[in-house]
C-alpha cells in the first residue's frame, strides 16, 4: 500500500520527510533528547541528522513492507513536526497491529497522542480492515495510559512487564 496521508482535524498524518519541502530530521534529533521520550522508546537512537535520516528511511522500508505503517503529526499549517503514531507489528493476513505513539515535549498535555493515535485506529479499520490493536506501555507510563482509555482500548491485563489494552473495530 502507498503511504496514506491522514487529514485529523486539528492535526495531519503525514510520511516523516528529509527533502527539500520539509526536514523533519532535527525535530527528531531534538525530540530523541527528551528524557522522556528515551525513556520509553529505547531501541532507536536518533542523536544526529545522519541517524535522524537514517530512521526516515526506515520508517519508508517499514511502510512499503507492510511492517510498519508510521506517520509524522503534523502541525497542519506548517507542517511542523509534533510527534510520530504508527500501528506496529502489522499483520494484514491476521488483521491485527500494536499503536505506538511519541509526542514531543512542547506538544504534550494538548491532545495530540490521543488525536493522533485515534485518527491511526480508524485508519487501521477502516481503510486496512483490521480486527483488533493493541497498546502496549510500561505500567507507570501514565500518559500512555491515558491516551488508551480516551481513545476506547480496554484494559487486558499485565502481559510481562507491560501492560496490554484492545481495541476491536467496531464492524465485528
């Protein structure tokens, strides 16, 4: 599938870019520095605009091997980068995926995540039928926690050291 563009509402899902139109590379680089953000996302380590571009990269190969389909939150009006949503561990065959989110720190506590991850989940449903996701987060992330109660995931239960909540469409 062609990478897919997401018109939120008060936010744009967008492909993450390194071009000439728009470089989201040191909005990368600066938002991999958050504490926060290392915290939680601990396999990639996005510490220059060589390996910001290299993660742009990725994140295209993710998208066009039907892996990963990831988009950057966009600021509508200027394109600006505010955070990344994916839905992860993608299984067309058996419909399901993981939602994963990230948003920068001067983006937080204004909705973002959850506009974000919702417009993702219709996305998961609508456009590629999936059956259920799952949110996956450590137990004291509690922004993540959060996210996945507005956005109607149902708690599972611990799974390991996470927790794991669901979301099942709503066509059955």
């Amino acid at each position: 599938m062609e990478p897919a563009e997401i018109n939120a509402g008060t936010l744009y899902l967008r492909q993450l870019r390194a071009d000439s139109a728009i470089d989201d590379r040191p909005a990368l680089v600066e938002a991999f520095t958050d504490p926060v953000i290392r915290n939680f996302v601990r396999s990639y380590v996005v510490d220059s605009l060589e390996s910001a571009g290299e993660y742009v990269r990725r994140r295209a190969e993710e998208w066009d091997r039907d892996q990963r389909y990831s988009w950057a939150v966009a600021e509508p009006t200027t394109g600006e980068l505010l955070g990344e949503v994916g839905l992860r561990k993608l299984d067309l065959a058996a419909r399901t995926a993981e939602i994963a989110v990230w948003v920068r720190p001067e983006s937080r506590e204004r909705g973002v995540a959850t506009t974000a991850v919702d417009a993702a989940v219709r996305f998961g449903f609508g456009a590629l039928g999936l059956a259920h996701i799952d949110y996956i987060h450590e137990p004291d992330n509690g922004a993540s926690r959060e996210v996945a109660r507005k956005c109607g995931f149902t708690l599972l239960g611990p799974d390991g050291e996470n927790l794991r909540w669901r979301r099942i469409t709503e066509s059955g």
